[in-house]
C-alpha cells in the first residue's frame, strides 16, 4: 500500500515517462534541492540509492538503509563540488540555480539521465514565483545541457486553464 501512495505521489514527469525502470537497485540517484523529497523517494521505494541534497533536510521523512541526505546551502559556496559522474540519474524539480548547472552536467554519468523541470518566465504573470533569478528563460535548459541527447521536452502550461503553471520539462541522456 506504502508503494502506492508513493507512486501516486511522484511528479508526473517521471510517472510518465520513466514508470518502470530496469534493475533500480543498481541505480544511484540525486535529489538535488530535494524539499521533502517524494520524487527521490519513489526511486528509493523501488531500490535505488537515492543521495538527497537539500538546505533543510528536515522535511524528508525516516530514510531507508540505502539513502543519504546531506544538508548543504547549494547557493552559499559552501557546499563541496557535486560528485563527478557519480549518479545515473539526477533530479531537479522547482528550483533554479543557474551556476550550479556545470556542476549538474558534470555529476551525470555518460550515458546517464537529468530530470529537470521548474517553472519559466510566463509563471511570472500568473503566481509565483515572480523573482526572473528563480524563472528560466526560453529554450535555457536546451541551450544549457546542449550535450544531453533530448528524450522529452516541453514549455508550457503543466497545471489547468483555471490554474495555469508554467514550466519547463528536460529529460536527457548524457552522450557517452
């Protein structure tokens, strides 16, 4: 039931695309700037090593045996550099630091997967968040992870017409 709740809980995005992955305990997965975690933990329910990284990390719920987190501010300069080629796949979602994405790129093994959806400048006419530093521009993510090979991509409206969320989605591979 546990496993359900979990599932149903996971962003769409990986829903969608990525419902049944091939061996997930051999996975090692990134949660960066996690929140409470539920897209890093739907890969952990599943066996995968899940690292969450996040300034608070006191949200995220009791850890299995095989996931860590680690409290760092991503924004302060003091969190060490991201691991190089450590993780198959790494997750990104609602959040935007832009000189952390030579560091994201790098994290990513060949051949591995970066997940990153968050909000873009229309979001701005219609909620939050309205900061331009926490909104990204058009095409940004195709034009800043330019050598992943695109799986999905899309910018628009995720939500509904009576609650319209603007964001952008980016699932690419890292060439080899």
């Amino acid at each position: 039931m546990e496993k359900k709740r979990l599932k149903a809980n996971v962003a769409p995005l990986i829903s969608h695309y990525l419902p049944n992955l091939a061996q997930p305990a051999q996975l090692q997965i990134l949660d960066l700037a996690c929140g409470g975690g539920r897209n890093g933990l739907w890969f952990a329910q599943q066996g995968a090593n899940v690292t969450f990284i996040d300034k608070d990390i006191s949200n995220l719920p009791k850890l299995l045996p095989h996931c860590h987190a680690l409290a760092y501010d991503l924004e302060d300069g003091s969190a060490p550099a991201l691991p190089v080629h450590e993780f198959d796949i790494v997750l990104v979602f609602n959040y935007l630091h832009r000189p952390l994405f030579e560091q994201i790129k790098h994290c990513v093994k060949p051949e591995g997967l970066l997940i990153y959806e968050t909000f873009t400048t229309e979001q701005a006419k219609v909620g939050r968040p309205k900061n331009p530093a926490f909104l990204l521009q058009a095409d940004e993510l195709l034009t800043q992870f330019d050598e992943f090979d695109i799986l999905h991509y899309f910018e628009g409206n995720v939500g509904c017409e009576d609650e319209p969320i603007y964001k952008a989605q980016f699932i690419g591979q890292k060439r080899a």
